[in-house]
C-alpha cells in the first residue's frame, strides 16, 4: 500500500497533528508491507520540508501560487500528486485545513473517505477505521469502498513517531501555475496567537464554562492551570457566546471536537452538546459546585466545588510540585 501524507503546517514548521498522521500511516504500512511518503505544499517552505524528512520521505511543491492554503488550488495538486504516484491511501489530521481541503481533493479523485478516524485495523486484508458518529453517540467501524482511500484522523488518537536520526531523501514536484484552479481569493487569516497547543491536538485540554464570570477570570483560572500543565485551553459554547472565550477555543457540537488523554472541565455542566465534543476522551475530571451536573455522569473524576476556590489551590500544588 503506497500512503501520502499531506502534511499541514505554519509556514515555519509542521504542525503537531502531521506528525500523528505520520505515526497512523506508519502503522498501517507496516501491516501492508506499504510505504509513506509526505507531501508538503506551500512557498518558501524550505524548513519545512527539512523537517518533514525526519520523519518520512519528503515530496516539496515550493510554489509561489500555493502561498495560501486555497482549496481549490491546494487540492488540485494533491489529487495530482496522488494519482501520478498511485496513491492508495491519503491522509491528513482532522483540522479546518483538511476539512477544506482533503474532502476537495477526494471529490477530485473519485475515491472514498472517512474522517475523524480514532482507530483501525486490517480484517481479512480490508483496512477497516473506527469514527465517532450522531455527535459522538456511536462508534462506527466503516470499511472504504473506492480508491484511493481518503482518511483524515483526530491528532489525539494516534502517537507522532520519533524523529529519524537520518533524514529520509526529499524531491521536488513540478507543478503548472498557470493549471491551477484560481475561483478562491485569500483574504486574510484571523487568529489569536498563542504559545500554548491547538486544543486539537493537545494531549491534555482544560476548558471552562458557565461558572467562570469573565475573561480575566478564564485566564486566572483555565488558563493558568494549562499553562501549569502543559495543556492547551478550551471552552463551552456558553463562553463563546458571551465573549468570554474566543470562539476558536469552543469545544462541543457546534464547535471543536477532542479526544485528548486528559479533559478537564471546569464549571462546565456537561450539556449534551457540549459532551459530543470531548465524550471521547481517555480521562475526564470534572469541577462543578452542582452535584447534580451532568458532567458528573461522564466524568471519570468528580470534585463538587466551587471553581474559584479549588482551581488556585490546584495551580499552587501543581506548580510547588
């Protein structure tokens, strides 16, 4: 089995759900006798591709017209890409990015796909995926009739690889701008810059909720405790909606999905909708002065407390140590 890796990134360097990518192709050619191969698309992205190399071989498509991920364009070469190689399988993290683009890509290949991959396996030489579906009620295992197999995975199902102590040998694609699909214009880029992980991708996610009153109190309280944990932060809807949390940080049905090995939730009641986007998690604790909370039917650690009171001792004993 021949996999591509498509590989998302800053413009600097790779983002932490490739890697993951990397460490679920891994598997699966080492199951098939198959092998992985990483496309980087973008401009000026030589740091990344050097990078990219430390992990598998590398195929570059340095292109001004690629400097903005557009969809159209972006597909367009990876639809390309993977049927000049004869690609069987590509894959991407779960992101906004692959959400845009890899879906286009795969209408492009007439292949079939799977998104939001949390597991797999090989039965009778059919690979089979695990997802969750109906807002994380279920968990389907689907088999993909079609080719080539198109799967994106949450970052935080599966473990990135380590680093190679030789790099892997990196080519160059070749590609007509003058080909590209050009029915997209790149605006601009809003986003809150942040030192701490994408909550996508995090293996460790503090979010809160209705009980945190504003947004200094958010940084005091979830904020800092990430930061003490090495986390990245999330939010409820209810945040969100009233300017209390960015509307990037909102983890739920409407919002983003997670499965880190750790969910803590602060204040936060435990709304349906709120729960499909993070049920998944490997370990939920859950901080409510409500005993009657939903979360507390889902967590697998409850504290009945007051947020304010036990979130600062909490930070003090971590960070003491």
């Amino acid at each position: 089995m021949h996999i591509l890796v498509v590989a998302e990134h800053d413009g600097t360097t790779i983002r932490p759900g490739t890697l993951s990518a990397v460490g679920f192709a891994n598997s699966i050619a080492e199951k098939t006798g198959g092998k992985v191969e990483s496309l980087v698309l973008g401009h000026d992205i030589d740091s990344v591709v050097r990078e990219m190399a430390r992990y598998t071989p590398v195929l570059g498509c340095d292109s001004s017209a690629l400097a903005n991920p557009v969809a159209d364009r972006y597909a367009k070469v990876i639809a390309d890409v993977a049927s000049e190689r004869h690609d069987d399988l590509i894959v991407a993290a779960s992101t906004t990015y692959a959400k845009d683009i890899l879906g286009r890509a795969g209408g492009l290949l007439g292949g079939a796909m799977a998104s939001e991959v949390v597991g797999h396996e090989l039965r009778e030489g059919q690979l089979v995926f695990q997802r969750p579906m109906f807002a994380g009620a279920i968990t389907a295992t689907v088999a993909l009739l079609g080719h080539p197999q198109i799967v994106t995975i949450r970052a935080a199902a599966y473990e990135a690889p380590r680093p190679a102590d030789t790099a892997f040998d990196t080519s160059t694609v070749d590609i007509d701008e003058s080909s590209l699909p050009n029915h997209i214009c790149f605006e601009q880029v809003e986003s809150k810059s942040s030192d701490r992980p994408d909550v996508t991708e995090a293996r460790i996610v503090v979010s809160g909720g209705r009980a945190i009153k504003n947004s200094e109190d958010f940084e005091r309280l979830v904020g800092k405790l990430a930061d003490q944990l090495g986390a990245a932060t999330g939010s409820s809807r209810a945040l969100v909606d009233a300017g209390i949390a960015s509307n990037e940080l909102q983890v739920g049905q409407t919002g983003k999905i997670v499965a880190p090995d750790l969910y803590i939730a602060l204040g936060i009641s435990g709304a349906v909708q709120h729960l499909a986007g993070m049920k998944n998690s490997k370990v939920i604790v859950a901080i409510n002065n409500d005993p009657d909370a939903p979360i507390f039917d889902t967590a697998d650690y409850g504290l009945v407390a007051d947020v304010y009171e036990i979130v600062p001792q909490l930070i003090e004993k971590i960070h003491a140590g």
